[in-house]
C-alpha cells in the first residue's frame, strides 16, 4: 500500500518528480515487484510527461517495518490541472492477499509556474485499469 505519494518542485531547475513511499507493515518481505507512475487515467497508459509508456520501475524486496522510496525522473509540466497515478505491483506479479490497497492518485492545479493546489488520495485497486 502506499503509504505517502506526493509531486515535487524543484524551484532552481524548474522541473517536477513524484514520489512515493511504500511501506510493509507485514511480518514478512514483500518480494521485487513492478509498478508504474501515470499522468491521467492509467488506462491510457501515458507515463508522467504523457508519453506512452516503455518501461516500468521496480521496487523491493522490502523488508518488515521498512520503507521503500520510488520517484520519477524529472519532467516540466505548463500550467494547467493535472492527474497522476502511481499503481504497484500493476502487472499482478505479487500474489496479495488485498489487492485493493496498490493504488494512489495525486491532483494539482499549476498556475504561474507554482502548485497552488493538491488533492492526495488512494484509489480502490478494483476499479479496472485494463
């Protein structure tokens, strides 16, 4: 489950990256697994710049109680409003025992170059992405 997802700017260079923090508060590892950040609905399937995707990130094995970080590279984006997604464990590569905990959305509305708003909150895994 993700327990942290957020969108960064770097003032100096102008540029965004998302970010988000896993965390297995079972008692045993979680195992290497794919997942993937989107820009919009992951249906389309468009990566963080709103390109297709061509790859994934990984992340794991994580152990009990411990965190794993992932971000994106970094990317611009214009003003305007934005969705992004970061789904885990995308492919159901992971057997789980609650696969409706793997999602996290983010919305935030750029103006002048600034994040003047932010909406973070997790999406239930069982509405279909396929």
């Amino acid at each position: 489950m993700p327990a942290a997802f957020d969108i960064n700017f770097n003032e100096e260079r102008d540029v965004y990256s998302l970010r988000v923090t896993i965390r297995n508060d079972g008692s045993v590892a979680i195992p290497k697994f794919k997942l993937n950040f989107y820009q919009g609905d992951p249906v389309n399937n468009l990566d963080e710049n709103g390109k297709l995707h061509s790859g994934w990130h990984e992340a794991g094995p994580i152990e009990s109680g411990k965190n794993w970080n992932e971000r994106t590279a970094d990317f611009r984006l214009q003003d305007g409003e934005y969705e992004f997604n970061a789904v885990l464990n995308y492919d159901g590569g992971v057997n789980e025992v609650d696969k409706n905990n793997n999602r996290a959305s983010i919305k935030v509305v750029i103006r002048d170059g600034q994040i003047v708003e932010k909406k973070v909150g997790l999406i239930p895994a069982n509405i279909s992405i396929d």
